[in-house]
C-alpha cells in the first residue's frame, strides 16, 4: 500500500469512526432500546443499527470504497460517545469486519466483539484481538441468545448483509441511518429483499450544517 493510500485509508477511517459511528444528541435515552420487537426470543438485549449511507441507500460502492464518507463535518459532534457508551458488543459481519481491520487502529475496545462467518476461525482473529474478539457461526436469533446468556444488554449489528439478515429474523429494534447527501447510483444496499413489509416508527430526524441528515427509527415489526 502506498503512503497515499495508507493516509487515505487512515482519513477515512477516522472520518468513519467519527461520523458514522456517533449517534446523535437527539437519539439517546428517551426509551431509545425499549419497544417490542417482533419476535421476542430475547427480553434484555436489545439491538441497533447505527450506519451512514449515500442518499439513494448505499452504505459502500460496490467494490468496498468509502470515498464518499468524506465531507466537512464541522465541529458537530452526533452523538458519538453517547452511543458508544450505550452498547456492550457489537455483531459485525466479517467483511466488515476485515475492512475494519485494514484501518489499522482497533476502534472497538473494552466491547465485545462476535463476527459471524462461515469462512473465518478464530485463528483468523489477530492475537492482540483475541480476548475481546470472537467468530461465530449460527443464525441470528441463536447469536443474539448466546450474547443475552453471557449477559450483554445493547449489541450493535453492523454490516449491510449482517443487518439485512438480522431485520428479516425480525431482530432489530433500533435503525439510527445517517444520510450523506450524495447519490452514487451504484453499491453495495442498506436494505434488501425481506419476506414482508415491516414497519418502523419515526423517532426524530436532525439536520446537521455539513449536510449530514441523521434519523432514528424504532422497528414495530
Ligand atoms: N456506511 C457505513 O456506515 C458502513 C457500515 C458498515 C459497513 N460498511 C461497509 O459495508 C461493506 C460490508 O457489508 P456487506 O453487506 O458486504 O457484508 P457484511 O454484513 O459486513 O458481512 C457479510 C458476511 O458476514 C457473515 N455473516 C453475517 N451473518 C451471518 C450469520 N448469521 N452466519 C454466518 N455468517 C454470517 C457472512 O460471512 P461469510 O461469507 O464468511 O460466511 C457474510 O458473507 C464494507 O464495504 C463496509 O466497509 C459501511
């Protein structure tokens, strides 16, 4: 990798952490984790969405890119640190999971981190991770069980395909989308095919100077 590429990587990176991964001042307590999702295998943990996407729905070109992430975000801080504080582990699909470890930094710890997979192991996982850092292989529902039995309360799904298999299971209650006014026309969707309609109520909707457009969206089922 170049050194140009590297510093791109790392600005994006940073940029990503620091606008896709806050949460807005508007979005926190407020009953944010507390309605009643549509199968209820799971009474304590609760389960968000937190993500940033293109305006026509895109979370990554298709070939992984982030360059549109990049704008000027001001001196706005979204709510990061609330929402960070708020979970205890995180679901991460593995392909994010390996663009994430491509940053470099590890962002995610003292979480507990599970990514689902079939292709990984846990020797797959760099040593230095893998106190906090699991793969795992299992259906949604059984996931999130065995994250509730270790006694974890907020998870954080993160990944498009992740969230899309997570929504279809009928397993998440809190969708945080952070719009980037931009249309890139072609990547990889936020939302896919589902098996029907579901239904989610309008929390709150912030604007934010840099053009960033952050809603909350609580899933009825
Ligand atoms: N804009 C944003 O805020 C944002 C946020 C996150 C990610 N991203 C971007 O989105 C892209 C990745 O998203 P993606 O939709 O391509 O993939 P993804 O959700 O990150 O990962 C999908 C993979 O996760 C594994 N997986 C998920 N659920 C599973 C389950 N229940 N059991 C077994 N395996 C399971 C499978 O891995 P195997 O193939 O190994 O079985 C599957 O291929 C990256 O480019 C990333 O940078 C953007």
């Amino acid at each position: 990798m170049t050194n140009l590429e590297q510093a791109l990587v790392t600005h994006v990176a940073r940029y990503w952490m620091s606008t896709i991964l806050r949460h807005s001042r508007h979005v926190g307590n407020g009953g944010l984790w507390s309605h009643t999702r549509r199968y209820t295998p799971h009474m304590t943990l609760q389960t968000s969405v937190y993500i940033a996407t293109t305006l026509d729905g895109f979370i990554a070109r298709a070939g992984g890119s982030l360059d549109w992430l990049e704008h000027d975000s001001g001196e706005a801080d979204y709510g990061f640190n609330a929402f960070m504080t708020s979970i205890d582990c995180l679901v991460i699909g593995r392909i994010t999971f390996e663009k994430v470890l491509g940053f470099g930094d590890w962002p995610y710890s003292g979480k507990h981190v599970i990514v689902p997979s079939t292709n990984l192991s846990n020797n797959d996982i760099p040593e230095e991770l893998r106190a906090g850092v699991e793969v795992v292989n299992g259906n949604p529902a059984d996931l999130l069980a065995a994250l509730e039995a270790r006694g974890f309360k907020h998870a954080w799904v993160d990944g498009g395909d992740t969230i899309q298999r997570f929504l279809r299971a009928g397993l998440i209650d809190e969708i945080t989308i952070s719009r980037i006014p931009i249309l890139i026309g072609n990547g990889i969707p936020l939302f896919g095919v589902i098996d029907g309609d579901i239904r989610l109520s309008h929390v709150s909707t912030t604007s934010f100077d840099s053009g960033l457009v952050q809603s909350l969206y609580r899933v009825c089922g």
